[in-house]
C-alpha cells in the first residue's frame, strides 16, 4: 500500500484523527508557525502561488508550475464550458487556496468573483495574497463542519450555508470538494447550489464517482487500488446513478465528463438548471412586470 498521493503532508498532519487539541495546534501551525518556517508564498513567472502547505490536491500541485498552469486551465474550462464571460459572478465552492481565482487573475480579471471555504487558514492566504491585491476577488470564511477541513465548526451544511442571496451566481465552481464530503453535507450542498446558482447559470463540480449500479450510494475511504487514505473523508466515492438522481431531483440537468480523467481519478461534472425547474420563466417575469409589484 502506498500513502495517498492527493493531499499533502502537512494536510495529514491536521487532520489524521487526533484530537481537538492537536488540531486547533495544526491550524495555528498553518496559520502562524508554517509561514515563518516554510514561506508563506512562492512565485512562478511573476505570479504569487499559495506554499506547498496550503495546495490541497494530489502531488502534482506540489509543482509551482504545474500549480499555475492548472490554475489557467481551470479558468479556460470555465469559460469555454460554463459560458464565464467578463462580468459573470463566480462563486468558487471550496477554494482552498485561490487555485482558479489565480487562474482566473491570469485569463479573464474582469469577474465578479467570491471564493468560499471552511479552512480558515486558506481564507487568509486568499485575503491577504490576493485580496489585498484584487479587491474584486473577495474570500469569505464559512464556520461549517467539515471532519477533514474544519471538525470543531459549531453546524453542518444546511439551507443558506453559502453566504450569498438566491440565483446569485452565474458559475459555481467545486473541484474536489464533493470528493470530502459525508453523505449530509453532500445533499444539502446540491440543495445549496440550485438556491444561489442563476436559471441561466452553470455548476462545475468534480468527483469521485463509482459507476457500477450496484455500489454504495456513497462510500469513505473505499478500498481503491493501491491507495491508503488517511483519515477522515480522505476519499468520498459516489454512485453514479446516487449522485445523478440527486442532482437532477434538485432541479438540475447532469452531464458526466470523460470517467475518471481529473485528478486521482475523479470525474469532471457540469449540471445547468432542468428547463422545467427555471424560478423566472419569461411568461411570469412578463406578467410581473405588468402586474406591478
Ligand atoms: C481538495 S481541496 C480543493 C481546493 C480547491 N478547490 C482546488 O481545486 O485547489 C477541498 C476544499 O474544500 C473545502 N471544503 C470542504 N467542505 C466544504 C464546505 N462544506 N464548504 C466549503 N468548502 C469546503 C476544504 O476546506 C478544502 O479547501
């Protein structure tokens, strides 16, 4: 067996099973005592990237340039996929450390741009590295438990967890964020999305997806390969048929991407909103309109 390589060793450190203590130590190391040790940023062609610390996919990204050629690549998918023009606001579910939002900074400046995520320290990388920079590119804290990234949060994902109004965000990026979520949180995140993302807007999401019918609706950890996850919610693997009806009992239309082609093996996913479940078709909005309030 080898060690899973889709996290980093300093994620392990936080987040393998220890305590409450040992992990309040672990985010204050992030926060505090990595940065004076290890960097508290590195820069590839000009362009300041998070440290190796704070990049939460597999090995790959410990590579400052594969980091930030990942970084513009996940922006072109975006704009060639999920129709992210100047002006479009995105909403970057999970962002750790700012990978898309650097992409973005790179390719298309001009978005209307709000990253969430419930690793504090990621959060103040992004506001300090980025926001202080491009005020336009806006980061927001969430206190929401997650067993992996933030185990001692007061609450679960719930209705209005997402810190923005309804039919906000015209795209909304997830990569490998379904991929660390339990079965609640995995829910109540479809639900989320179809509140805030726009009838006309699209939802870019990666994950593990098992494809055979007979699965698991959702599996921790599963036996993968060669692969040893280390501790909670390390890997989370969803049927193909769960996660589908679920999105599409959600209001949503699902399309699959090539299997298992993203990082360790996750797939690729972009859901739009099922033309039945549009909230302002043009007949109301019409009507409305002439109504009056
Ligand atoms: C594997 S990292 C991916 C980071 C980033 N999306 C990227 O591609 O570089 C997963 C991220 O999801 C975040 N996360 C987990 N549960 C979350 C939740 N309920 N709401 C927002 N972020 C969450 C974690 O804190 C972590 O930063």
């Amino acid at each position: 067996m080898k060690t899973a390589a889709y996290e980093t060793t300093a994620d392990m450190i936080g987040y393998g099973g220890f305590g409450h203590l040992q992990r309040r130590i672990a985010t204050l190391a992030k926060s505090y005592l990595f940065p004076l040790i290890l960097g508290s940023h590195t820069r590839q062609e000009g362009v300041v990237l998070p440290p190796r610390y704070l990049r939460f996919c597999g090995m790959e990204f410990r590579s400052d340039q594969f980091f930030l050629d990942s970084a513009r690549r996940e922006a072109a998918r975006l704009i060639e996929h999920c129709s992210l023009r100047s002006g479009s606001s995105v909403l970057d579910v999970g962002c750790g450390a700012g990978r898309l939002a650097i992409g973005l900074m790179q390719t298309l400046p001009d978005v209307r741009y709000c990253g969430v995520d419930v690793h504090k320290p990621s959060i103040q990388w992004c506001r300090k590295w980025i926001s202080s920079q491009h005020p336009k590119f806006t980061f927001e804290w969430v206190n929401t438990r997650n067993a992996r990234y933030n185990p001692d949060a007061p609450k679960v994902v719930s209705e209005n967890s997402l810190p923005v109004p309804d039919r906000s965000a015209d795209v909304i990026n997830l990569f490998s964020v379904f991929s660390h979520l339990d079965r609640n949180d995995t829910q109540a995140l479809v639900r989320e999305l179809r509140r805030v993302v726009t009838d006309t807007g699209r939802v870019f999401l990666t994950a593990f997806i098992d494809w055979s019918d007979s699965a698991p609706d959702l599996v921790v950890n599963p036996a993968h390969g060669q692969m040893q996850w280390s501790g909670p919610l390390h890997c989370v693997r969803v049927r193909h048929g769960w996660f589908q009806d679920l999105c599409e009992s959600n209001g949503f239309e699902f399309h699959a991407g090539p299997a298992d082609a993203e990082v360790d093996g996750q797939t690729a996913i972009y859901l739009s909103v099922r033309a039945s479940a549009k909230t302002e078709s043009p007949i109301k909005t019409a009507t409305r309109n002439l109504d009056g309030p």
